[in-house]
C-alpha cells in the first residue's frame, strides 16, 4: 500500500488515539535481561503470556544463563515448558539458539537483526520484539496475529504476509512510534478489536476505521 500523504494522516490520527488510550502499554512477558525476553517469547507462540509468565517465574531461576540452556538435558527442559504447548518444539528452539549464542556471540543475546534471524527458529517479530523491548532499538514493527487483523480492518495494510504488513506500517510510522505502537496494538487486539467479536462500539477508533472484513 503506498505511503500517500492522505494515508500518513490516517496512521498518525491513529497513533494520536491509541497513545491517548493506551499511554503505558507495554510488554506484558516477565523478563529481566534479553536472553529472558527472548526464551519467553518463544514459548509465547500460541499461549497465553499469563502463562508464560508462571512457567518462567521458575525456569528463569533454573537456567539463569545461555550456557544452562545449552548444556540442558533436552527431555528435562522439554517438561520445564510443558505447560505452553508445542513444548518439543519450543525446548528445541531454545536450546538451539542458546548453543549458537554461546558459540558465536559470547553468551550475549545479539543486537543485530541479520544475527537474531539467523538463530534458529527465530522470526523478524521475535527479533523485533527483543531488539525493541529489551535493547531499545527501533529494529521495525512486532507483526503478531493481533497487529496483522487490526491494520488490515483499519486500512493500513491490505497485505496478509507479516513481512509485507510490517514494511507498510513503517512507512507509515516514524521509528520512534514502532516499539510503543506495536504495544499499544497487541493491547488493543486482545481488548477491543479480537479477532471473532470486535468491540466497534465501545472503540476509541471507531469514526476513522473503515472496519475492513469486519
Ligand atoms: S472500529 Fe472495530 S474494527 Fe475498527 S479498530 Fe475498532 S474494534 Fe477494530
């Protein structure tokens, strides 16, 4: 979709509002370093973060560093997540991008996205999540399943690829606007604008949102 100047309007009146209704929204994954924020989001893939949150509240505590993570007795660690789902998955992943972080970075969760994608199961969103979140660096936007449909319904994007939506919504956002509004946007899907029954009537966005597919 091209970044006319009548679309830039559009995205900031947006940004304008979601700023006004969701001032403090945040990450709502527990973390206290990158290498959390970067194991919890894994493990967010198809789970709620509540729970999320109560798996890593223990696992942190056990596997306090990559190296623990990489010398893991893979079935145990497989148990430790059980409870978030696709778990063989998810241990496999962790365990794979704590090797080659161990072996090639340092033991340091790194700061560039070409190094983050090239860890193993690793996306642009949960590099973009790690980059934003937990280093501060404007990388680009978290295209999760609640960003896609909400800039799809509000004209933003008419793509379905997450790649193709998060080049449309940086060129219609400043980088300084990409890792709060990504917040305020994951807020906003899991209060007002879900996925089966939109709240249109109770949306601080109604009068500008054209309520694409809704
Ligand atoms: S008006 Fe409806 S479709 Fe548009 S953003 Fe709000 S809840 Fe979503």
């Amino acid at each position: 979709m091209p970044s006319t100047a009548a679309a830039k309007r559009h995205a900031a009146r947006i940004a304008r509002l979601l700023a006004e209704h969701y001032p403090h929204a945040s990450c709502s994954l527990d973390f206290q370093s990158p290498l959390e924020l970067l194991v919890a989001t894994i493990l967010s893939a198809q789970c709620t973060d509540q729970r999320v949150n109560r798996v890593t509240k223990t696992l942190f505590r056990k596997y306090p560093t990559a190296a623990h993570y990489a010398r893991a007795d893979l079935p145990q660690l497989e148990r430790d997540i059980q409870s978030t789902g696709f778990f063989r998955n998810k241990a496999k992943s962790i365990q794979g991008c704590c090797i080659a972080i161990l072996e090639q970075y340092g033991g340091q969760v790194p700061k560039e996205m070409e190094k983050l994608v090239g860890l193993p199961g690793i996306g642009r969103k949960t590099a973009n999540v790690v980059l934003g979140t937990a280093y501060g660096i404007p990388s680009g936007m978290v295209v999760d399943t609640h960003v896609a449909r909400i800039a799809r319904r509000l004209g933003l994007t008419a793509e379905k690829d997450p790649e193709k939506i998060e080049r449309d919504l940086m060129s219609l956002f400043a980088a300084k606007e990409w890792v709060v509004l990504s917040h305020r946007l994951i807020h906003h899907g899991r209060a007002i604008c879900t996925a089966r029954k939109p709240k249109c009537n109770e949306c601080p966005l109604e009068s500008l949102c054209p309520r694409i597919g809704v």
